[in-house]
C-alpha cells in the first residue's frame, strides 16, 4: 500500500501532537512501574513490547 501525499503532510503533525502524550503516559508507566517494584513492564500490542526497565 502507497503512501498519499495527504497521508505524508499529516504523519509529521499527527507525530507531533501525540508526542507529549506519549511522554506523559512513558513517565506515568515509569513511576508506577518503580513504586510498585516491577523488574519490567511489557506491551502486549503491536510495536514496542517494552515499556519499563530499571536503569
């Protein structure tokens, strides 16, 4: 499937926009996941599976 040149102006700003989302919600899952005493923390969905480690 071809990529349409709408679908190239809109990814940058789509990306944009869902960046401090993004941010907030990593920082949120890092938080929990130390308070809580987790070793690692896993997205079941698609992409990338892993969201906490400790440093």
């Amino acid at each position: 499937m071809m990529k349409t040149p709408t679908q190239d102006l809109i990814y940058p700003q789509q990306q944009e926009l869902l960046k401090p989302i993004i941010e907030k919600a990593k920082s949120t899952i890092s938080t929990v996941a130390k308070e809580g005493g987790y070793t690692y923390v896993f997205d079941s969905s698609p992409g990338t599976p892993l969201l906490y480690k400790p440093d």
